[in-house]
C-alpha cells in the first residue's frame, strides 16, 4: 500500500502543486445562473469534476456546502468524491471534525475506511480538543493510505486569539500542534501523510514549521486577498512542501470549462512561480 504522502508527492509531480475547491456558496450558483437547490448544486460540482478531476491533484469539497442541503446534498457529496477519484484527482474532504477520541473513530469510520460512502483520500480535522483525540483518525488513515491535514494557523483573523496564545511551557497553541504532527512523520521520505493547514493569510508568525515533514495546505489565496507571493512571507524555508488552495477565486471563472480550467492553470502557474521547483 502506498501512503498518502507519498501518492500526494507524485500527484503534484504529475499535475503540479494545487489543490482546489468545490464551495457552492449560493452566490457562486447565482453567478453561474444556477438555483440554490439540489439541480443547481448537482450541476456545479458536475462541471467542476469535468473541468478540473483530470486535471489539478488535489480537489477539497467543502462539505458544508453540501451538508446545507440534507441527505440529498450528502448524496451529491459521495457521488463528487467518487467520479472525482475515477478521474485521479486526490479527494481531500474539508470537514474540520475533531471530538472525544471515542467519536473519532466514528468520524475515521466516516472517511477514512475504504468501506464507507464517504471514504476519501484525506481530510481536514480540528485539534481542539487536544490533538492526541485525532489518534483514530491518524491510526486508520496510517492503516489505509489515507491522510489527516490538522488545523495550525488558519486564514482567518479571528484564528489567531486561540491559535497564538502561549501554553505553559512558552509555545503557542499552534507550535504545539505543529510539533505534534511533525513528530508523526518523522523519518517518513518524500513526504508524510500528516499535514498542516497554515493560511496564506496570515504573514510572518514567527512559527517553526520547518521540521513537519507533511504537506503544508495553504487556504486564503484570492478571494480572501493574499497572493502567491505571499507563501514566501509566510513559509519561508518550508515553501518546498506547500499545497496552494483555492476556492472561489477559479470557481468564479464557471460556469464554461475552458474558463475553469484556464483560471486552475493561472494560478498554478502564479503559485510555481513562487514554489521551489521539484
Ligand atoms: O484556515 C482555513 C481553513 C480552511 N479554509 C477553507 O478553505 C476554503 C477557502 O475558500 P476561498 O473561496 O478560497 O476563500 C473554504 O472552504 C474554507 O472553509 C479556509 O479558508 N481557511
């Protein structure tokens, strides 16, 4: 079995280092002349697998956007993740779970079990109810070459009250989490399986990433204003193992599918420009 690092390494070798979106917000149905219902989500997501499954490695639904319209729009959910496996994007489900580790396991069962509906091939989780409750998560992700991005410093202003308090021992909310997840791929090559998610927001903090050894994805380009240049303020020597993410900003190029892709290969291309080459 190969581990996710390692099928994530070759993904962005074989399509370059991007990752986007499908967030149906209902302006962006709108804007593509689409109801705010399950036809309209069903038509997006359609049209971003065609656009974008063959063609960028990495696609992250937001599972919230389908989650606002019940079972059906969960069923819109698993049948994106699996025409968006047929066409070899990897699936990274952002759905920031996190709880008691005994309801982990449920939530690892949910996504990370090759049985299950919902199986992808990574996910984003929340560490805030100590990072050891994820143990489930990363212990069946380890299992089936599934993948886990933990929460470190993300995009949004209101992140950083929590995120950089100081713990007792002088390290920040976050560096422990870092540390906690670096400790996890250690000795791992090319890449480890564990990530971070580190928003292209938020400057220079500061932060030691430098020995995570997993994928750093990074949210907050376009729509909420930084810019490729700004991963080198905020990853500085780290910048080889970041995953650029964008939602809206190449959403908004939709409906047509030439303009789709061309807005996914405009920003990859702004983000190699930034991005060591491999
Ligand atoms: O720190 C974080 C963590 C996750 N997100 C998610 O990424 C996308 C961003 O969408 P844009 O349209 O590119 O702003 C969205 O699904 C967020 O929930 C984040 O923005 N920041």
């Amino acid at each position: 079995m190969e581990i996710f690092g390692s099928r994530l390494h070759r993904a962005i070798d074989e399509r370059g280092p991007l990752c986007v979106g499908i967030d149906p917000h209902p302006g962006l149905l709108a804007r593509w002349g689409l109801a705010d219902d399950l036809q309209g989500l069903d038509r997006f997501t359609q049209t971003v697998v065609e656009a974008l499954g063959d063609r960028v490695a990495v696609v992250k639904p937001q599972s919230a956007f389908f989650e606002r319209f019940g079972s059906h729009g969960v069923a819109i959910l698993e049948s994106t993740i699996r025409q968006l496996r047929d066409a070899g994007s990897l699936v990274l489900l952002d759905v920031k779970r996190g709880d008691i580790g005994s309801t982990v396991s449920a939530y690892a069962s949910a996504y990370l079990d090759p049985s299950s509906p919902l199986y992808v091939d990574a996910v984003t989780a929340s560490p805030y109810l100590g990072v050891g409750s994820l143990a489930p998560m990363f212990e069946l992700a380890a299992e089936h070459g599934g993948g886990v991005f933990v929460l470190a410093l993300t995009s949004n202003p209101e992140g950083a009250a929590v995120q950089r308090a100081r713990t007792a021992d002088g390290r920040t909310v976050a560096q422990t989490v870092i540390d906690e997840i670096s400790q996890l791929n250690r000795g791992v090559t090319p890449l480890g399986s564990f990530g971070l998610v580190v928003g292209a927001t938020i400057g220079d903090t500061g932060h030691d990433l430098a020995g995570v050894g997993g994928p750093l994805l990074a949210p907050g380009l376009g729509a909420q204003g930084a810019g490729a240049a700004d991963l080198r303020t905020v990853f500085g020597s780290s910048l080889g193992s970041v995953l650029p993410s964008y939602s809206r900003e190449v959403l908004s190029a939709g409906p047509d599918v030439a303009a789709l892709r061309a807005a996914a290969d405009r920003v990859l291309a702004d983000c190699r420009a930034v991005l060591p080459a491999r």
